[in-house]
C-alpha cells in the first residue's frame, strides 16, 4: 500500500490549490486533449502542451512530471465524466434504465473513439484497470438501485453485458 501511494505521489508533483493553478492544470489537459485528437500521442510534446496551454514547459512539470501522469488526469476525467453522463441518462429515463445506460456507454464510446481509445490504453497500461472497474461497479450500483431483480443479477452475466456494449 506504501508503495502505491508513493508510486501515486510521483504521478502529480503537486495538486493544484488556488482558482489560477487549477486554471493551468485544466488549460494543460485541455491542450493535451487537443493535440492527441489532431496529432495523436507522438504529437504530445511538452513544447507543444506548452504552447497550446499558453503556459511554461516548467509550468507542466510543475504538476505532471511525465507524460504518463497527463494520461492518467485524462483518464480520469473521461471516467468522471463517462459516470455523470450514465447518473443523466438514469435520471432522464426512469422507466427503462438499462436501456438509457446502454445507449449512452454506446454513444460515449462511439463519440471520439481515437482520443478515448488512446488515453483509455494508456490509462489501463500504467496499472490504473481498477479504476475503471469500480466506475463500472458504480455504475451498474446506480442500474440496480433502479431495477428491482426478483434475484441478484449475475456478476459474469454483468461483465459480458457490459463489456459487449463497450466492444
């Protein structure tokens, strides 16, 4: 566990506090998402971030201290976001939840496939899997809250399903 959170310490120099860091830091993905969709990850430089930032190269370092940790604050916004769109198709379609669920993962799959495949992969590759699985968990927890199962559904039956829809 020690050496998760020190392997996790690593990926983020420092977290952003005040209104202006936390500007840099989301200018900083923002140019980072931009590049990847025009140029893909060999187009992910730090000068390149940098200039479509409007920040220092330094300023990147200041936050992401490899282009892995960029990756990973990617992944974890698409997850964050992937999660807030299912709670919207939950809440706007009460009467058929999965139906709403599945329409939406199959959207937000269909919508940017490069950009989230490529900072999907990178995600997973650096050793973050289980995040996606509990947002995944979470997700299917929200279905099932609205779902009232004469049984509990089966977790393979889940995963199969699940991992259909995302294919």
């Amino acid at each position: 566990m020690a050496a998760a959170m020190r392997n996790e310490a690593r990926k983020h120099r420092r977290m952003p506090v005040q209104a202006r860091s936390k500007a840099t830091v989301e200018a900083i993905l923002e140019a980072s998402a931009r590049i990847l969709r025009r140029s893909g990850a060999k187009g992910l430089t730090t000068a390149a971030i940098a200039d479509g930032a409007g920040v220092s190269v330094g300023s990147i370092y200041d936050y992401f201290p490899a282009k892995d940790a960029i990756f990973i604050a990617l992944g974890r916004a698409l997850l964050d976001s992937d999660a807030r769109a299912v709670r919207a198709a939950l809440a706007a379609s009460p009467d058929e939840p999965i139906r709403a669920v599945i329409r939406t993962l199959i959207h937000l799959h269909r919508t940017d496939r490069s950009y989230r495949r490529q900072v999907m992969a990178a995600h997973i590759g650096a050793g973050y899997a289980m995040e996606h699985a509990r947002t995944v968990e979470s997700m299917m927890q929200l279905v099932e809250q609205r779902i009232s199962f004469k049984a509990p559904p089966d977790p393979i039956a889940v995963f199969v399903a699940g991992r259909a829809v995302l294919g």
